[in-house]
C-alpha cells in the first residue's frame, strides 16, 4: 500500500517580519465577484498611507505559504470552501481572515473563534454565525460594497426608459445547483409576462445567448464593461432579483445607491430592510413568476405615485446603509482588523 501523502509542514509567521495582507484567490475564482471585491477594496486610498501592509493574492497554497512565511501576515480567505484544507495545510487560523459571502450548505467549518476575525456579508448570516456562537468581537458586518463615483442617483423615475432591469451573467447547465439559486428558468418565465404587459425589459450582462430558457425577442440583451453599469442603472425604474440565496448582492447594492425600486427575493442585503418602504420590496421564495409580474406592475405604479420615490434619489435610510458599504470605508475597516495584533497562541515559529 502507498504511504499517506505527507501534509505540509506549518507556516512560519513573524511579528518582526514585513506586513502582508494577502487574498487567498484560487484560479477558478478568477473574472467572478470575489475576485472584483479584492481589486475594488484595494484601490482605496487607505493603503497609501503610511504603515499599511504591503498587498498580494495567492492562487494555491504554495504561493500562500511562500507570501506568508517569515511575515507578518494576514490571509483574507474568501470562499469558505478552501478554509478547511488551508488550516489541514499548516496555514494559521489566528491569522486568517475568513469573508463569509454566503453560507454555503454541506460545508462544514471550523472552531471560527479561532481565526482573527470573520466578515459577513449582511445582517441575516451575522445572525447565523452569532448563533452558531462566533464571539462578537470576531464578527463584522462586511457588504460586498460599491463605488459611489460609479453608482450615484440618476433622474426621476419618470423620465427613465427602461422598466425592468435584471442584472447577471448567463452560465451554462454545467452546475445545476448553481441553476438552482439563480432561478433561471423563473427568470425568463417573468421576462416573458413582463414583455406580455408591454414593459421595456433589459437583461444585463453576457451569455444570455446560450440560455437553454426561451426569452422573448421583446427582451434587450445588453453586455457592456461594468464600469458602464451606473449609466444603465440611472436609466432603469426598477431593478429585480429572482435569486434563491442571496438576492442579488451587488446589483442590489448598485441599484440601491442609482435611486431604483428595487424587488427581490427577502435574502441577503434585502433582508436588512423592511418590506415596502423606502421603494424597497421582497417576496417569499414560493412566489411564483405571476406573482413576481404583478407585484412589479404594483411597484412602478407606487413609485410613480410616490413624489420621494419619483425623484430618484436616495432616503436618509438608504444612505445611511450605502455609506457603510462604500469601498472605502470598507477598505478602512479592512486596515484596521490588519493592525489588530495577532492573538496569543499563534502558530508563530522561529525559523530554524
């Protein structure tokens, strides 16, 4: 029988050694979300200034370790997924920082009162990891953030064309359970009911050609570089998410922040807000596309009707939520977990 294939022997830190704060991006992660926040939140100013750590991404442990040893080093794990075989390999837990984007189902994780700190996306998965008994200390809220120079209130709902706007790329049926949480097939379903009433209706972002759902020809197919979102979202009276899990994180956010009603599911930054105010609604995940049809028809007639909403511009409510999730005070709150010390019992060696 073949010996067990050995594990690699631990990461040896230093508090003496150069700061690194590095994000732990395997390639797959490469061109989706995760890999946008990092190179977002590393444009802000904050680390410019003086005394802050040094930046990099690892794709595999080896260049992991290689970026951490003999450091003074913080690893942001950003997928739960690679955290388990990242502490089996010998990486510090008190030394990561582990960015809790979704829960994800089947995955088991770690003692996290172990690691220097746990972000979560929103309200909703503090309270999950709260009750799973994370102490608060380690718990900060950590939304996937937004550029306000990008993503600004445009002019009243009135004068915008487009009715609908839905935002997401189109992936083929390798990954049904990815299917699963986008809804597809309930997504073009609404397409198809909101065409039927006569609504102007964009779908933006890329694949939609491959799309094994029938789309109505009524339906607008737009692809365009994202920092040319914000012109679309200020062209847009509402913006809807059909999303099984997270309700649509960024859209949501850039919807948010352009002045738009917004309707999606009550998950992720939608649940930090109360149904029906302030030109923000959900619905269950039961509700079906009918349903979805109407209560969007029910929307823009409120927004219309309501002068605040009319405006396009955002509530006191609004703003104060979209401050916190601004890439630079994120960025700030990032910088500062990085100048927290290290807890005592780290798997700091000497090299030798």
């Amino acid at each position: 029988m073949p010996a067990p294939a050995r594990r690699p022997s631990p990461v040896r830190c230093s508090a003496q050694g150069p700061c690194r704060l590095i994000a732990y991006l395997s390639k797959g992660s490469q061109g989706w979300i995760l890999d946008f926040l990092w190179r977002d939140l590393t444009s802000a100013t904050v680390w410019g200034e003086q005394g802050a750590p040094e930046l990099c991404v690892a794709s595999d442990r080896a260049s992991l370790a290689a970026a951490m040893d003999g450091a003074n080093a913080l690893v942001v794990v950003m997928f739960q997924g690679h955290l388990q075989r990242l502490l089996r390999d010998g990486i510090p837990p008190e030394r990561v920082i582990l960015y809790l984007s979704h829960v994800r189902i089947g995955l088991a994780l770690p003692d996290l009162n172990r690691l220097h700190a746990v972000l979560a996306l929103n309200g909703q998965e503090q309270a999950l990891l709260r009750i799973s008994g994370v102490k608060p200390q380690r718990l900060h809220w950590f939304p996937a953030g937004y550029d306000p120079a990008k993503f600004f209130p445009g002019p009243s709902l009135s004068q915008r064309p487009i009715d609908v706007l839905l935002v997401g790329r189109y992936v083929p049926k390798s990954n049904p359970n990815y299917h699963e949480r986008k809804r597809y097939a309930l997504l073009c379903d609404l397409v198809e009911l909101l065409c039927e009433k006569g609504l102007r209706v964009v779908l933006l972002g890329r694949g939609w050609q491959a799309c094994e759902y029938q789309l109505p020809t009524a339906v607008e197919q737009m692809d365009v570089a994202h920092a040319a979102y914000g012109e679309l979202y200020r062209q847009a009276r509402l913006v809807c998410s059909v999303s099984a899990q997270e309700g649509g994180p960024v859209s949501f956010l850039e919807g948010l922040a352009s002045g738009c009603l917004m309707l999606s599911v009550a998950t992720g930054f939608a649940a930090d807000f109360q149904c029906g105010v302030d030109g923000i609604w959900h619905l269950p995940l039961s509700a079906e596309a009918a349903q979805w049809c109407e209560q969007i028809q029910q929307c823009l007639q409120i927004g219309q009707a309501d002068a605040e909403l009319t405006a396009g511009g955002c509530s006191p409510l609004r703003q104060d939520y979209l401050r916190s999730a601004d890439f630079e005070r994120l960025a700030l709150q990032l910088r500062q977990l990085c100048d927290q010390p290290v807890a005592d019992g780290s798997m700091e060696r000497p090299h030798g």
